[in-house]
C-alpha cells in the first residue's frame, strides 16, 4: 500500500470515529455554518463536537503548517482528506475570512511572530475577521481608497469609512487597506490589523435584496492603530492586498461546483415528473439543465485541475480570476434554474413549507457573486491584461 | 493522480509539438487539398508518425505497440488539431485501437501489430444515417455458411476509401456484433466524399458481403461493450482534437488583435473585444480540464467515464466552436478570405463536431446519465 492509501485509511477512520452523524447532513441556512470567534453561539453539541476534533488534529486548515494551528499536509495529503470528507458529505468544521483570505496572505507576508500570533486563534476559531476594503467612492476602482492613517509616531489615527463590509457587526477583528501617503497611490497604502472593539469602530447594517444583511457600512473615528498591527510593509498594502484577492476569488469560485446536488436535472426530474419516454417531463427546461450539467461537470474538472495546479505553483498567477467568473456565472445560471423548475413555489418568501423562502433568498443573494470579490468585468479586465497580455488593458 | 501533465507526458508533448508543428502545419492541408489528393492524408507524413512511435501508441505492448494511454493520444491529437493536419490517427491509432484492445482474439492478434507498424489504415463504419445514432444501427449481419452476410448503408467513415481494413458494427440475432471487414471483399464499396473541411469521408455500401466467422471482433451479439469501448476512446480523441483547434484558432486571434490598428488603435485595446476574448480563455480552459478528466477516467478504466466523455465532446464542441466564430469575426474582413487561415480552423471544428456525436447529442446523453 503507498504512503497515500495509508493515509486515506487513516483519514477514512478518523472521519469515521469523530464527524457526528448531525455534521454529515447538508447545510440549510446560515445557521448551520460555524463561522467561529468571540460570540458565536453553537447550534447544537454536534457542531462543538466536530470543530473542536478537526482544530485538535489540525484539520480546520489541514495545508497550514503545524506551529499555526494546521496539520501539515502537502497538497496531496489535502486532497485526498477532501475527498474522504466529500465522501461522507461531512460539513466543513470551520469557515471563516481569517482561513480563506487572511491566513494566506499572513502565511505568504506575516513575520514569525505575526504569523504564530494570528493564525493560531484563526485555525482554533476563536477570532472572526471581516474585511475592510470597499469604500463607498472605491469599488472596483479599489486604489483609489480613501479612508485615512494619520502618523502618530507609535500609532496611526484612522479616520474614514468602509462599506459593503460583510459581516462587520459579527467580526472580532478587522484587515483593513489604510491609505498611509496621499501622494503615491498604489505606493501609499498600508494593511492594518485591529480589533472592531477598539474606540471609535461603529457599524451600521444594510439590508439586502434577499432581505437579510450580513454586510455594514463600518466607521472609523480616530481609532487609534499600534504601529506594529499591519502585514507586510507599510505603503506596500497594495500588494498584501492583491495577493489576499487572489485567494479571496479562488475561494467563491467554489460556488460554481454546486456542493452536493449531483445533477439539477436529476433533483429537478422527481418533481417535474417524467414522460412516458422517462424524460424530465418540459423538453425546454430538459435542454437547459442538461446544458447546464454538461457545464457544470466541466467546471468540477477544471477545479480539480485548478486546485493541483495553483497548489503546487503551476497555475499562472491571475488564473483564479478566471476561476472567479466562470465559477460565479455558472451559480447564477444554476439559482435561475432553480427557480424555473420550482416554479410558484420558488416565489414564497417566508411559509414554513419554503423554510423561509430559502430558494428565493437564496437566488437572489448569488447575485452578489459576480460583485463581490471584484465584480465579472474586472475578472475579464484582469484576463485580458495579465493572462493574454492585450495591449491597454 | 493530479490533473496535469506529469514530466514523461510533458517531455512527450515537447516532442510531438515542434514534430507537428514543422512537418505539418496549415501549409500541408493546403498543399494536400490544392492538389485535390485523392489519399485524404500524406502517406509520407503516416510514416514519420510511424518512426515515432505514434500509431502505436494505444497498442498493448505484448502487441508491438507502447501501451500508452488517452491522455498520452490526447497529446498527439492536440497538435494534430492544433495544425489542422489531415491524419488517420484518430481512427487508426485510437478508435480501432480501443475496440481491439478490448476484444482480444483474432482479429487483435492480426490488426494491433500492423496498426503499431504503421502498415494498416482502419476505417469505422459505424453510422448510418446524417446524424450519430449508434443505438440504431440497422445493417446486418445474418448466418450464412460458416461466417456471416453483412448488408447495409455506412456514412461519414473518414478514411474509408483507402483503409485496409473496416471496422463494420452490425445487428446480429441477439444484438450488436462487430466485424473486422479487410478492403478486398467482395461486395464492399466505397464513395469518398469531400468535406467541408477538405477530408475525404465515404459512403459505404455492404452488400451481401460475406465474412468468415473468425472476421468477429469480441464475441457475436457481445459487440456492444466494444463498441463502447471504440466510441469513448473516439469521442475522447476528437475532444482533444476539438481542444487544439479551438486552441490554435485562439491563439490566432488574440495575436491579431496586437497587431491590427483601427481608429488610431489596436483593436486589442477595445475593452469588447478584450472581454470576449478573456470569456473564450475561461471556455477553452474550462474544456481542456474537462477532456483531461475523461480522458484520466479511461486510463484508469473508472466507471464515471462514460459521463465525463460525454460531457468533454459536448463542452470541447462548445469552447471550440466559440474559437473558431469569434476567430473570424475578430479578423474582419481577413478572416472571410481563404487565403488566411481561420476559415481552415472553422471548417475543420465543424467536421470534429460532427464526428461521433455533436454537441446536442451528447448533452442529451448526459441528462440520460443522470436519470432524465
Ligand atoms: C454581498 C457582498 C459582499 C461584499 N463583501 C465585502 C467585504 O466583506 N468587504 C469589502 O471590502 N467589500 C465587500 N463587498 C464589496 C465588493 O467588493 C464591491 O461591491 C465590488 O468590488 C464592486 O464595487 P462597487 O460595488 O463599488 O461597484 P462599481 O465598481 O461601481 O461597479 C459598477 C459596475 O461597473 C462595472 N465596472 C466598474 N469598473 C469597470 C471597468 N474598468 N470596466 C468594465 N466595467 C467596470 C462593474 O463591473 C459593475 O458592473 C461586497 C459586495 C457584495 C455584493
Ligand atoms: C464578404 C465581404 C464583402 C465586402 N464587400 C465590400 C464592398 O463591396 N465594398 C467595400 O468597400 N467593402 C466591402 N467589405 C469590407 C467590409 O466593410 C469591412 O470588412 C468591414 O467594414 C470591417 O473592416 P475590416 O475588415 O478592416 O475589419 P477591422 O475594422 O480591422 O475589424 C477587425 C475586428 O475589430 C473589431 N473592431 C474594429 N474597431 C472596433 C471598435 N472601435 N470597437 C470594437 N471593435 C472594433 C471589428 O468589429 C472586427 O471584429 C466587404 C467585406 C466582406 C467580408
């Protein structure tokens, strides 16, 4: 047996002994994934349970390497311990901004110190982090940001405000672009790290289309920053900043897959019911489900293939913005779908039956995909100009 | 296994690609077709394949060949499309090579060695009407003597006029048998017609052509399996193929679009065209990882294979075909003429998309798959 069965074996009954049946069933809502920090409430024991197993093993970031809080496994080793987690449909133990965003930008620009100080909490989810980019004059035009660091010598003092900052009212601590020279622009801009309790942090939810509001407009009056709380160097945030983008859209690519429905019009079929023929009984509606199968089994390949390469260094460096779009496209077009084959039913906003109108909602929020992260025309400005090198772009 | 080349497939492309690239290039069509050759591909060319090993490369080893797999051919096959080269290696070195393989016997024993020495040109006769129908195959195969009578309509057999040997599936009393039917027997014809994208792909006639029973590839009525197993490994190449054209006919256009000036401009520069051109890389990456995955799931025998090659002819058809029509239209009024070459991308993509199943067909097969 090679040095990887074994390891599958190993996973398969570690799996085995320590994911609790509750953690093997699908996430419904917003309720069921434990985001971690300071003021999260468990939904029940079972999430407890599950989160503290993986973060003794390690395996809330099982690539990180062991002195952060991670296991330790080469890319492989990660692989095959998803695949075994797919395999039972075990829920992820801990999703949060400090794994997918912050943590690789600390692992890639953190000192020693920063890196054992900060991932640490991250992996074992006692802190949250949100982030603070998106300004309401700076969107897609990011650099362009204003909110302020005044020098203080030892501090900075922050004035300005961000927007769009989701789940800001829920997060512990915040990385945040500060703009620390007003004379260069993409050279005058510096990664902070501090706590949302620090004084002078306000935030203020926006309620959105799907009519919940994970996301705030978040102030910031003369907070003061310790000079020591910022990743990298400081008037180089633009590159901690690029960098962290670059995992962030790798991360909501992840929605194009699907998670666990196999094929819509496979889930579709049992409702519609079939024709004599056994088909899916719209010939219409058949056509675009299964065009859209065929998509979305090519995009799973290409995750795969993307994951292989972009964790070993093989994969250009812009590819996840190409990952970005077409993954983001393809939710959308899957909730469009849904909607279609749920018909009126699809519509009801808060019925018991509708469990609160979670297709609806849920239609609506994938919207945001192709916004949020950097909207699809920047992910085709940024192929353009980085992967097929077109002049002016 | 990860989804990329490892360095013995990486050392094989590097090998292949400037072999393709130098002694086959657009030129070569052209000059093939200008010339009207009546071959449908250059013998000289098969040759210089065959010192490198290629159409043997699928062949097992213990039949003289490399015992290479899908993803190896989907090495070739890219170049090949990449360069618009005329070449029976798809359906010699791959689809017949499949079927074979999988049938073991006799008529392994006497085509795979041939097949790996580059002596023998097979045909698939395999359709029978405009469209791809392999579960209608109405040509059949009755008793008669110690052999077998094979009567029927064959369409679309690209090199069928030259091959040495056809493969011929035919309804037999309990199902679908296959039979080897060599180029001399009696009551065989075939009409080659030219194509769209200048190949040469005949009409076959069967008439009353007798075969002996040892001309059974597998068992009778067991001919399903192996048609199967001839269709996957077809489909899969033509995927890869479809893969380099689609490549080719991009790579075109993008270094077009840094050379022409409009309006005191690039045309690169026009954010429209930028992003259409940044959506077709997402379409074609997306269809390269997707016929790498199928062609993966063969070589490993796994059962999602028949899925996943379903989905790559259909998603290789659909990143292709926006290649090649984004590829003219981006070229102007050049793109229109036949002295420049993306028309050849365009005609050669139309032909792969037909070719053992189009885009339709096997979207239909995938909701099939999955239960609907
Ligand atoms: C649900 C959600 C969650 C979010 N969470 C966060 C968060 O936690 N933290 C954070 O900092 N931000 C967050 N954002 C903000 C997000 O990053 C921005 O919304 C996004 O970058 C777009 O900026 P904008 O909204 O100002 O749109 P704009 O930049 O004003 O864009 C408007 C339209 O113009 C297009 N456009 C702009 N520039 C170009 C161009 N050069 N070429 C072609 N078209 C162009 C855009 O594509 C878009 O269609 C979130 C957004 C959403 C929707
Ligand atoms: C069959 C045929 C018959 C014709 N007959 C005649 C005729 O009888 N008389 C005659 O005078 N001409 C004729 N033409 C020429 C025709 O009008 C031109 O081909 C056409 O105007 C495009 O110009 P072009 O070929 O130089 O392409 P280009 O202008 O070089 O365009 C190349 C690509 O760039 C795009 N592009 C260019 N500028 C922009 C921009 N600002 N923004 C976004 N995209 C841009 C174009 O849409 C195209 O996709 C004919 C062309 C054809 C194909």
């Amino acid at each position: 047996m090679s040095e990887l069965d074994a390891f599958r074996t190993e996973v398969r009954e570690w799996l085995e002994a320590n994911c609790p049946a509750e953690m093997r069933e699908p996430i419904r809502d917003e309720g069921d994934v434990c985001w971690g920090g300071r003021n999260f409430k468990f939904k029940n024991e079972a999430q407890k349970a599950w989160l503290e197993a993986c973060v003794a093993k390690g395996y809330t970031v099982p690539d990180w390497p062991k002195p952060y809080g991670g296991a330790g496994l080469t890319p492989e080793q990660t692989k095959i311990l998803k695949q075994e987690m797919k395999r039972i449909k075990a829920r992820s133990p801990l999703d949060s901004f400090g794994i997918w965003m912050l943590g690789p930008a600390l692992l890639q620009f953190g000192t020693e110190e920063q890196k054992v100080q900060y991932l640490n909490p991250i992996a074992r989810g006692e802190i949250r982090w949100c982030q603070g980019y998106s300004e309401p004059g700076s969107g897609s035009d990011l650099v362009s940001l204003q909110t302020f660091g005044e020098d203080k010598g030892d501090h900075w003092v922050v004035n300005g405000s961000k927007i769009w900052t989701s789940y800001a009212d829920k997060a512990d601590w915040i990385f945040c672009l500060v703009r620390t020279d007003k004379t260069n622009k993409y050279q005058g801009i510096t990664f902070m790290l501090f706590d949302m309790e620090s004084k002078g942090v306000t935030t203020k939810p926006i309620l959105l289309i799907s009519g919940n509001s994970p996301f705030c407009e978040t102030f910031f009056d003369d907070v003061e920053v310790p000079k020591t709380q910022y990743v990298g160097e400081i008037n180089r945030g633009w590159d901690v900043a690029k960098y962290l983008l670059g995992h962030e859209r790798e991360m909501i690519s992840g929605g194009g897959a699907g998670g666990d429905m196999v094929s819509i019009g496979g889930a579709f079929a049992k409702a519609f019911g079939k024709n004599a023929a056994g088909e899916l009984d719209d010939p219409i509606l058949r056509a675009e489900m299964a065009a859209f199968d065929v998509d979305v089994f090519a995009y799973r390949a290409m995750g795969e293939r993307f994951m292989d390469m972009w964790k070993t260094g093989r994969a250009h460096p812009a590819s996840s913005n190409m990952m970005k779009y077409v993954g983001t496209e393809l939710n959308k077009r899957r909730h469009e779908l849904v909607m279609s084959g749920g018909g009126s039913e699809a519509l009801e906003w808060d019925s018991e039956e509708s469990k609160g109108g979670a297709r609806a909602r849920g239609w609506l929020r994938t919207k945001a995909n192709s916004i949020e992260g950097g909207t699809s025309e920047v992910m085709l400005n940024v192929i353009a100009k980085r992967i097929l090198d077109l002049p002016g772009a | 296994m990860p989804l990329y080349h490892n360095d013995d497939q990486a050392m094989l492309k590097d090998s292949v690609a400037p072999f393709v690239a130098e002694q086959a290039p657009v030129s070569h069509l052209r000059k093939l077709r200008d010339s009207a050759d009546a071959t449908g591909f250059s013998r000289d060319l098969w040759a210089q394949f065959t010192e490198m090993g290629l159409p043997g490369m699928l062949v097992p080893e213990a039949h003289g060949g490399l015992g290479m797999g899908h993803m190896e051919a989907g090495i070739v096959l890219e170049e090949i499309g990449r360069n618009l080269t005329p070449s029976p290696f798809l359906s010699t070195g791959v689809g017949a090579v499949a079927a074979l393989a999988k049938a073991g016997g006799t008529q392994a024993g006497r085509w795979l060695p041939a097949i790996a020495s580059g002596e023998a040109i097979v045909a698939l006769a395999i359709d029978e009407g405009a469209k791809h129908r392999p579960d209608r195959i109405a040509t059949t195969a009755t008793r008669a003597g110690n052999g077998f009578r094979l009567d029927g309509k064959k369409s679309f057999v690209l090199h069928g006029h030259v091959a040495d040997v056809s493969i011929v599936a035919a309804k037999s009393d309990g199902g679908i048998t296959l039979f080897a039917v060599p180029k001399d027997a009696k009551g065989l014809t075939a009409d080659p017609r030219r194509l769209v994208d200048s190949s040469l792909a005949s009409h076959v006639t069967l008439d009353g052509v007798e075969v002996d029973a040892d001309a059974v590839i597998g068992e009778v009525d067991a001919g399903g399996e192996i048609l199967d197993a001839l269709l996957a490994a077809t489909r899969t190449g033509a995927a890869a193929e479809m893969v380099g054209v689609g490549q080719g006919a991009m790579d075109m256009t993008v270094n077009y679009l840094k050379e022409r000036k409009q309006f005191g401009k690039l045309i690169g520069e026009f954010q429209s065209l930028q992003h259409r051109a940044a959506h077709l890389y997402g379409e074609m990456e997306v269809a390269r990882a997707t016929v790498m995955k199928a062609q993966q799931l063969l070589d490993e025998g796994s059962e999602g294979a028949k899925l996943m090659v379903s989905v790559a002819k259909a998603k290789a058809g659909r990143a292709a075909n926006l290649a090649v029509r984004e590829g003219v239209q981006m070229h102007g009024g050049i793109g229109m003429t036949d002295e420049y070459d993306i028309g050849l991308y365009m005609k050669r993509d139309r032909a792969l998309a037909e070719y053992m199943g189009d885009v339709h067909y096997h979207i239909d097969q995938v909701a099939r798959m999955n239960g609907y």
